[in-house]
C-alpha cells in the first residue's frame, strides 16, 4: 500500500494506492460517515466488471448504497445529464451528508465531481479511479466539469474530493488503447521535472506494457505525489500548475481538428513530442533528447505522428494554428507552449512565431 497526501490546509486529502482496495473503500465509508447513504456514480462499462463487489462491501458494512449508472463516454459531460441525474437523487431524498463514490474513468469523475459540487450547494465526494489516466491525473487535484459545443471542461468547478482511493488491479480490464492513452500522461509527468523518472519508465517499458502490478503502482504513487506537489503550490492553475499542460496546446488543437474522435491521451502523445520537437528548432534543447522520447514511445507502441492518429486525414498546419488562437482558455493573444530545456526541464514560453509552430507541426505531418 502507498499512501500521497495532497495538502491544500482544510481542503486536505489522501490518496490510498493498494491492490483490492474497495473493502477499504466501504470501511472508510463505514467509520466516517455510518450515518449517510452511500451514492455510487459509475459507468456502464465499469459497471459490467465492478460495481456488484463495490457494492457487496458497503452491504457488509451495512452502509445504504444508491448505484447511478451513465452511459459511457464523453457525451455523458454534459449539464443536460448532470441535470437529469440531480433530479434523480433529488427524487430518492438525497441529504447533505450523503457521500458520492466516483468509480470510473476520468469521464464519471469530473461528471460526479462537478454533480457533487452543486447539489445541495456541495455534498463530500470520493474518487476512485479506473483507468490509468484517471489514477495519474484527473481524480486527484479538484478540476471537475462537463463539456459545451464550443469545446471541453468549459463548465465546471474547482472542488476537492475527501479521498482518492486507487487500485491499480482494475487496469487488467481497461483496453490498452485506453491503458496506453492514459500513460501518454505519465510520460508527461516524467518529462516536465524528472529524468530519472524517464529513464526508468524506459528501463521498464516491457513490464508497463504488460501492466505489471508492482511497476503500476510504483507510477501511479510517483505520478500522484508529483501532481500533489504542483497542486499545492498552484491550485487554481494561475501559473505553476500550467506546466501540467505539456503537449497540450498541440494535442488540443488536435483535438479540435479531428472532431474530439481521438483518444485525448493519443493526441497528447503527439503533441509531447511536438512540444519537444518545437524547443529543439528554438535551440532550447538538442536532437537527443527529442529522439530518446520518439524512442521510447515507439517501443510502448504511442502515436508519434499526426497519421498514426488519422490517416485519412488532410492535415493543415495553419488550420492547427488557428485551433490554438482560437483556444477558449487563452488568457492573452499569444499562444502560451510549455517547452523543454531538457527531459526533466519544463518551462512556460509567451513568444512563439507562427513560422516556428508551423515548421514543428509539418514534421509531423
Ligand atoms: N479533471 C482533470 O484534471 C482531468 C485531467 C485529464 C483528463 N480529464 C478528463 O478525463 C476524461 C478522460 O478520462 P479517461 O481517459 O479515464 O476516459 P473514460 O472515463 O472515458 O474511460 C475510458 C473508457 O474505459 C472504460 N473503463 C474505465 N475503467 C475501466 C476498467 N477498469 N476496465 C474496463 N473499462 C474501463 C470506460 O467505460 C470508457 O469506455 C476526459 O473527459 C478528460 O477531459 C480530466
């Protein structure tokens, strides 16, 4: 078992790693809140695989559960359905001391989260993530919300869950194109501050691949503590918490390009490498380091071009560009990159000129 505490003073919280953890999860639920009902948000994949040993747990405990099902995906973000569901837990007499489980991938956790931040003005949420992208990355730090028309996570709010508990067994279920799209965000996380980190994912490529339980829970507890420590520092992501956005300016434009029909972690894996690519044409780092990653993302089998994402596509350098200026979260008129003087060495740059972003971009055409 490993334990990461996210410090945020009394918004604090734990993040327990351990395999088979959902006895641990219905105990907690039994000790701290004996009294409320247990909400548990799930999708129907998950669903399929978990939800009837999650539940078993909370009837030994004698805990009342009420199970809400969403269909999977990322249609389910969306304030017509948070609606529908409120509604419901309305109907069955929801109390401000019920407690909501979120157990899934990051689609039923920012859905809950965001749900259980405004019914009855905030009720306590926990998360308890599935796949590897939501174990890493989304179930910890409080960014919750639902997408719009004009793009993603534009509705939302910044609400801490109570606890995240992970259980890195419940990736020998998840598909591995959704296991590898998720460890596009651990490369990430390993390339904004940690050589080290790098170097042992690559030392370790085979047993990642193969999901093996101890390398699982060595990166997920290493991912957590990192996000932990840039959340404390950043939480609202005025500056520091940015550098989280690696690769993301060109996986969003991405993103966009392609009608949100890709994996979001795919297009973050190319956009790493863009980012990388990006900073060795403005001289920030050199061929090696650019080639190490390819490398490396070749082995555990990553897209590493904009035709492994879609090869039917007409890819368009200025039409990625205009994607970017058109980025709804852009604070000013330039278009913000996080760059690298080295693996390990992230930092954020204002002035980029379109020459350069456009020459990046045709290499990966
Ligand atoms: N809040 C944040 O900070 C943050 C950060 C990054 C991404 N996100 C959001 O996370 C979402 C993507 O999350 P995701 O990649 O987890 O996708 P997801 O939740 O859609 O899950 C991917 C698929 O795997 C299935 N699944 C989940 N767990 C499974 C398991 N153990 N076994 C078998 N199938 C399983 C799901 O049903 C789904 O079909 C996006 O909406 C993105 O915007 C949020």
């Amino acid at each position: 078992m490993k334990t990461v505490k996210v410090s945020l003073k009394e918004r604090s919280y734990k993040i327990i790693i351990k395999n088979n953890i959902f006895e641990d999860v219905a105990y907690y639920h039994f000790s701290k809140h004996k009294k409320s009902r247990a909400i548990i948000i799930t999708d129907k994949n998950v669903a399929k695989y978990y939800i009837k040993n999650f539940v078993s747990f909370f009837n030994k405990y004698k805990s009342e559960t009420l199970v809400v099902v969403i269909k999977p995906g990322e249609k389910s973000k969306d304030l017509l359905i948070v609606k529908k569901i409120i509604e419901k837990l309305l109907n069955s007499n929801i109390k401000r001391n019920d407690v909501i489980y979120a157990l899934g991938g990051g689609v039923v956790g920012d859905f809950s989260g965001f749900l259980a931040s405004i019914i009855l003005r905030g009720i306590k949420f926990i998360q308890v993530p599935t796949t590897l992208l939501s174990q890493v990355d989304s179930s910890v730090g409080g960014k919750t919300g639902v997408n719009t028309k004009t793009g993603k996570n534009l509705i939302g709010s910044f609400y801490q869950p109570s606890a995240v508990f992970i259980d890195p067994n419940t990736l020998r279920s998840l598909p591995q194109k959704e296991f590898l799209a998720g460890y596009s965000e651990v490369l990430k996380y390993s390339i904004i501050n940690d050589k080290k980190f790098f170097l042992w994912l690559d030392l370790n490529y085979k047993k990642i691949i193969s999901k093996n339980s101890k390398i699982m829970t060595e990166i997920i507890a290493n991912c957590c503590k990192k996000k932990a420590i840039i959340v404390k520092k950043d939480e609202k992501e005025l500056n520091y918490r940015m550098l989280l956005n690696l690769g993301h300016t060109f996986a969003h434009a991405i993103e966009k390009e392609l009608n949100y029909k890709v994996k979001h972690g795919e297009a973050v894996s190319v956009g790493l490498l863009m980012a990388m690519k990006l900073s060795v044409l403005l001289e920030k780092t050199n061929c090696i380091n650019f080639n190490l990653i390819k490398v490396h993302m070749k082995k555990l089998n990553l897209p590493t071009t904009l035709n492994c994402l879609n090869p039917n596509q007409k890819w368009n350098a200025k039409s990625l560009i205009r994607n970017m200026q058109s980025d709804k979260k852009k604070v000013d008129k330039n278009i913000k990159f996080i760059l690298l003087n080295d693996i390990g060495k992230a930092y954020i740059e204002n002035h980029v000129s379109n020459e350069k972003i456009q020459l990046t971009i045709k290499e990966f055409f």
